[in-house]
C-alpha cells in the first residue's frame, strides 16, 4: 500500500518528485520480490483470501513496466507449488480464513475435505488471468487441468462494486457488489480476459465509487485490504487487456504488461 500511495502522489507530482517516487516505487518492487525469494512459504498460500494481498503487489508491479519475468517466474513457481498441494493433500489454499482453522490445515486428507475446503476461489482465477497476459501458456493450461480433473466443484469467481458498495465498502458492509462467478480457464487465455473486461464494462459502479470519481483511488484498496474483500479486476484488467481500456479515467494509469 506504501507503493501504491507513492503512485498516486505520483500522478500529480512534479517531474522532480515524479522521479523520487518512481525510485521509491521500484525499490519496493525489488524488496517485495526479494522477501518473496528470501521466503519459500509466499509460493504457498494457504488460505485463497490471501489473494487480496497478491494482487495488491501485482497492482504494484504494474508501476514498473520491466519486470514481467519476474511476475512469470513468482506466479508460475506459485502454480506449481498449489497443483502440487492440491493433488497430495497438502496445505492447499483454503476458504479459511481463522487461524485455529488454517494452523490443523487440512484436518483431513480426503476428497470429502478437500472439496469442502475448496468450495470457491478467488486465487485460481487472479493467478490465470495474469498468467494468461504474461502469455505463461503451461502454468495457465496447468491450472486448467488442475480445475478439470480436481477442482471442477470449484466456483472460480471474482468481486465488482455495485450500486450498494458506495455505502458499505468503506465501513466493512459485506450485503454489496456481484460475485462473477463460473469464469473458465480451460478455453484459453484470451476468452478468460474478455470475459473479465465485457463483466467490468457491465457493472459500471465502480466508476461512480466516491474514491474512484475523485481520484483518490488507494482509499478503495485500503478499505479492501483492511475488510478482506477482493480487489475489484477494473483495478488491472485494462493493463492485461490494454486494448479495450476499462473504468474511469481517475483509477491508475497502469502499463501493458507481458
């Protein structure tokens, strides 16, 4: 979030202080990559809520238009790490989210528990859009196969704002926005995106969210950090599918990835 406060001061800065932030920016890119490599367990997610905080780095990365290798390697080292997990029964991602729960993780290494544990996701369909425009075709086909042969029970889903999020996203109100929900990524890539960005342009209230509308667009992140509720795809779709540009004007000026 320090980054990404940084891109924002950014946006209106002078060139001087324009250059200071894009340093700082770049520095907290190369640290988070760092932890990442310094810490074997961040290719682990145990619980599929971690990835608010996976897309907010990748959010990040998108301030620095050269290291898309590095997003591959993270997200494709990710991939392999939960394919793995899920087919042995091991500490796969979860819908858990207390940490009684997530520490006895899995409780039982069976069918019966693991499709309970993995009624729904949000990670799988991040990590497969992003895989997917960095045109990392194996780790995408691999999730793909993972979803047909282990997961099919699987609701692969993301979040939108709707009309009602204005009055309750930023208090934590959890009655608000639409779950896009059965997103496939077992057509391709292409067909996965274009689905996300045609949903984004049909569920327009993200535009008219007062932190959007204003410019002020890192308030909306934090408060989804802060309730855990998923970062809405407009934040990044228009950078994956750059052609068909997505939202308001006043959410980050991202760059084409890939």
């Amino acid at each position: 979030m320090a980054g990404l406060w940084s891109v924002w001061f950014a946006e209106t800065a002078s060139a001087e202080e324009r250059a200071v932030n894009q340093k700082k920016i770049q520095d907290l890119v190369s640290e988070g990559f760092n932890l990442v490599a310094q810490n074997p367990m961040l290719f682990s997610p145990i619980s599929d809520n971690q990835a608010i905080d996976i897309a907010l780095f990748l959010q990040l990365t998108l301030s620095c238009g050269h290291i898309s290798t590095d997003i591959a390697a993270w997200l494709t080292h990710m991939t392999d790490r939960i394919d793995f997990a899920v087919r042995t029964h091991g500490k796969y991602p979860c819908i858990y989210t207390e940490y009684r729960d997530l520490i006895h993780h899995p409780q039982e290494k069976s069918d019966a528990y693991r499709k309970e544990a993995t009624s729904a996701s949000i990670l799988i369909p991040l990590l497969a859009s992003w895989l997917a425009a960095l045109g990392v075709d194996e780790a995408f086909a691999k999730l793909g196969e993972l979803k047909r042969t282990q997961l099919e029970h699987c609701t692969l889903q993301l979040w939108l704002p709707d009309e009602l999020t204005e009055g309750s996203v930023y208090i934590g109100g959890r009655d608000h926005g639409v779950a896009l929900c059965d997103l496939a990524i077992s057509a391709g890539g292409s067909e996965l995106l274009d689905e996300i960005a045609n949903a984004c342009r049909r569920e327009a209230a993200f535009e008219s969210l007062s932190a959007i509308a204003t410019g002020y667009w890192p308030i909306l992140l934090v408060a989804c950090r802060h309730h855990r509720l998923p970062i809405p795809p407009h934040f990044w779709i228009s950078s994956l599918r750059p052609s068909e540009p997505v939202g308001n004007e006043a959410a980050p000026r991202n760059v084409k990835i890939g």
